[in-house]
C-alpha cells in the first residue's frame, strides 16, 4: 500500500540528526521566494486529499468526516437557558474549501487564512435540556446540521523552541483562533420531547427560524474544539520537523 511505502520510506532516511524526510507530497517553499506566500497556499492545497484521508507516518487521523468527540454548551443568560451537549460529532467536507487569502507574515510568526466553504454537513449525537424563548426544549437523540455559504478566518502564532530530539529550532502553535460566518443553517433534531411526533416537528420549525441564536449559543465552544483540533494536527508535523527543512532558507 501507497502508506507502507511511505512509512518505509520515513523510516529508512531518518538521517543522523533524527529528522525523518519530508514525504514525498510535501510542497516545500523557501523563506526566501518572493511569492512565500503563494507558494505555502499551494502547499496547503496539496495536502488536503492527504488530510481527509489521514497521515498516519504524522500520527493525523483521518479528517473526512472530521470526528470530535463532544462539545457540551451549558447556557444560561439572555433568552436561553439550556444544558446541551453533542457527541460523536462528524463534520462531512469541512476540507472542501476555497483559500480567499492566505497570508505569513515571517517576522511575527502569524499566519492568517481566509476560507470559503460553501456547503458542509455535520451529524452527532445529542442531548438537550432547558429553555429557548420561553419554550421548553428537551430531547436526546440525533441531530443534523446542513450549513451553506460559510467564510471563517483562522489565524495562527507560531512560537519557535529549541527541540531536543533534533537539536534543531522548531516552531509550536502559540495562539490559533478561528472564527466564522455562517450565511446559511438548517437543522433537524429527531426524538424531542420523547418522540411527541408533532412538538417535534413544531420544535424544528422554531429552532430553523431562530438558528442564529442558538449557533451564537454554540459558537464558543465549537470554535475551542475545531481550533484544537487544528492545533494538535499542526503541532504533530511541527514537532517531527524542525523550521529548516519545513521552511528551509
Ligand atoms: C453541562 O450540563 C450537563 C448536564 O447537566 C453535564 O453533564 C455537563 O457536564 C455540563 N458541562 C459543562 C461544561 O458544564
Ligand atoms: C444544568 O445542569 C446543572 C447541573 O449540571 C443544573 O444545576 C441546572 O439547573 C441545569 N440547567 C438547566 C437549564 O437544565
Ligand atoms: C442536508 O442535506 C442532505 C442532502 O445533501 C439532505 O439529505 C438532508 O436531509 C439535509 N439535512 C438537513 C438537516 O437539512
Ligand atoms: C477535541 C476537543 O478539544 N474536544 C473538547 C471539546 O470541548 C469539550 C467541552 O466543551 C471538551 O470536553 C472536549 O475535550
């Protein structure tokens, strides 16, 4: 299989000083080129189809569907007042994105990208308990979430560490923030109130009229969850390989 070759290949060229080749499908760019940031774009482009089908010489589980495992949202203030939380959550094409802007700015070590992602799913298991608007809301089940048109910044500072395993400088997430707009929401909770068929149905109509103050509702969280995941795959390449060969002079 195409990953044996390239976990063999790994292996076998860890040269002397403990850093393993870059694979084959890495575009490397060069802290010098005049188009850096044009060249990193196209590196990124590159390995998405091996992000969604995971890394596993780089410990990166697959990332299509994107798995995290829960985010609870415990709420109490303004007009809602609810305990929620939603587990086994899959996120389907979260990856099938435009880069708008991408941009690495060397002597701060932050780098800013811009995304378009103009249609994603995502399905979990949830459970929820409270208030919303006056009306009472409870059920525990699936959910679903079809989203469209969404734009979201992430914006990453690296800080760089002296690596004892290669003795060389190597860079580890410092700060990642992501934050989104998303244009587009619909959603469907089945199992409310104890399958009432009919409060369901009510429910769901509400709860699409009204997606915006519930995404508001769960937007903190699932931003802390999505932005740690985008850390630890960040920081698993970044450990192995030191600035010089990522980012070689
Ligand atoms: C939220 O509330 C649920 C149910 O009461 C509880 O299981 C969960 O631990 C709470 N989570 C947080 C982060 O407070
Ligand atoms: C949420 O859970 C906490 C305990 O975990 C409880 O004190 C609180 O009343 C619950 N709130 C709602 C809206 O169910
Ligand atoms: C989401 O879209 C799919 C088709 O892509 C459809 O089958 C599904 O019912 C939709 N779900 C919701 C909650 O809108
Ligand atoms: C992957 C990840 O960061 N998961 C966390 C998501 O947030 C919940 C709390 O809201 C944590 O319990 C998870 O560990």
């Amino acid at each position: 299989m195409k990953y044996s070759i390239l976990f063999f290949t790994l292996v076998c060229c860890i040269s002397g000083n403990n850093v393993p080749q870059l694979p084959s499908f890495f575009k490397i760019c060069h802290r010098k080129d005049p188009y850096l940031n044009k060249c990193m774009k196209e590196s990124m482009e590159q390995l998405k189809p091996y992000l969604n089908k995971g890394i596993p010489e780089l410990n990166i589980p697959p990332c299509e569907p994107l798995y995290i495992d829960r985010a609870d949202c415990n709420q109490t203030s303004g007009s809602i007042s609810i305990n929620s939380s939603f587990t086994d959550i899959q996120i389907f094409n979260a990856f099938n994105n435009n880069v708008k802007q991408f941009k690495y700015e060397m002597e701060k070590n932050e780098l800013k990208i811009k995304q378009y992602i103009p249609h994603f799913e995502m399905y979990s298991k949830y459970y929820l308990n409270g208030k919303i608007m006056m009306l009472p809301l409870s059920g525990i089940g699936t959910a679903s979430f079809n989203l469209t048109d969404v734009d979201y910044t992430l914006k990453i500072k690296f800080e760089p560490y002296h690596e004892p395993k290669t003795n060389q400088e190597h860079f580890r997430v410092n700060d990642l923030n992501i934050d989104y707009n998303i244009r587009n929401l619909h959603v469907h909770l089945d199992n409310l109130f104890n399958g009432d068929k009919i409060l369901q149905e009510v429910m769901n109509v509400f709860l699409n009229n009204n997606w915006k103050l519930i995404m508001n509702e769960i937007k903190p969280a699932l931003e802390e969850n999505v932005s740690n995941i985008f850390k630890n795959i960040i920081d698993k390449i970044f450990t192995i390989y030191p600035i010089d060969t990522l980012l070689p002079p």
